[in-house]
C-alpha cells in the first residue's frame, strides 16, 4: 500500500484543554495508523484563521500554512463538536476558507484538491449529527474532495444531559465498529486515487 498521510483538524471551540471531539478524533486516527496513514492534527482555535473565501486573507492570517498542509495530505478529517444543532462555528470557517480551491486548478485542469479524501468526526451531547455530517460532505465534495462510503464516525448522548464522550469508559460498540469501518474506507479510497488520479480535464 502507498504511504498515505492525514491531515484533522480539530474544531472544537476551546483551543486548548480537554476535548471530547479530540477523544475520538484519534481514536479514527489510531484506527487509520494500522492501515499505514500516518496522521496530523491541528487544534484550529489555536490559530488565527480569519475569515474570507481567499486563500489567504492578509496580515496575521494562519490559514496559508494550514492550506499548505492540507494539499500535501491524502486525507482531510473536519472534526466538530455539535452546537445548536450545526457544526460548530470553527469548522465552518473552515470550510470556508476551503472554498478557495475550487478555483484552483492543476496543470491537468483538475481542482489542486482532486485526489484528496475528505471525513468527518462529530461529537455531542445533542441531535444534529447527521446534519453536521452531511454539511461537511457537501463542503468537502463542493471543494474537490472525494468522500468514500461511511467516511464519518460520531457519538451523541441523550439530550439535555450532562455526560460527555470523554467520560465514558469505552467507545459503545457501535461508535468503535464505526470508526474501524470509517478508517478501513478513508485509506481504501485514498490508497485506490494515489495509485489512480482522475484523469486531466485539459
């Protein structure tokens, strides 16, 4: 298998400290690792990611050096924590920022993202995961990326009540077998385009 590699990037809100969404983030990375990526991650609250459409939006702006890290990865992991229902608003900055790349182009025609994968990870103690994780399926593809089957992993708890993913003392079977099915997809369809791009459209 070609070496593979993954970028996540971690949209909780708090750039630092504990965070659920981090739990189970590398929990899909470690899963990946055995399929031979080797991975990232960025805690994007710990930037400046300003906002905007463009590549780079000026002085002070950390997207250009993450943007350069997500074009030399195979993988793209958006991890977000579940607020109001959507992603969380980071992740949506995110995506975005990411919105530059369609305009983008190779010197085969292609957007510079072809080729690439793209996933999700949510977490919560709410609904709204399916939403979060259709939200960033359709950034993603819109952006060039290219989403396998069963490329997310999420949990969410009851509602209105106060546990957390990270105080649980094991994934639920469900969320673990989820996860291994996400990695096992994410790297089979990273693997077939490394050794496959789309063909040039010019």
């Amino acid at each position: 298998m070609t070496d593979l590699t993954c970028l996540a990037l971690n949209c909780s809100l708090k750039p630092d400290g504990p965070s659920n969404t981090q739990i189970l983030l590398d929990q899909l990375l470690d899963q990946l690792s055995g399929h031979g990526v080797s991975s990232e991650t960025v805690r994007l609250a710990a930037h400046d990611v300003k906002p905007g459409v463009e590549a780079d939006m000026g002085d002070g702006d950390d997207w250009p050096s993450i943007r350069e890290r997500i074009l030399a990865a195979d993988i793209l992991l958006i991890a977000t924590p579940v607020w109001l229902g959507n992603p969380s608003s980071v992740a949506r900055r995110a995506l975005e920022r990411c919105d530059a790349f369609i305009a983008e182009t190779d010197d085969a025609g292609r957007m510079v993202t072809f080729g690439k994968v793209g996933g999700a990870v949510v977490t919560g103690n709410e609904d709204g995961a399916h939403n979060c994780i259709a939200q960033i399926y359709q950034g993603l593809s819109d952006c060039g990326f290219t989403i396998p089957q069963n490329a997310a992993t999420y949990w969410v708890g009851e509602a209105m009540q106060p546990v957390d993913y990270g105080e649980l003392e094991a994934p639920p079977e469900n969320v673990a077998s989820t996860t291994k099915l996400a990695a096992a997809s994410l790297a089979h369809v990273a693997s077939l385009l490394a050794a496959n791009p789309y063909p040039p459209l010019s």
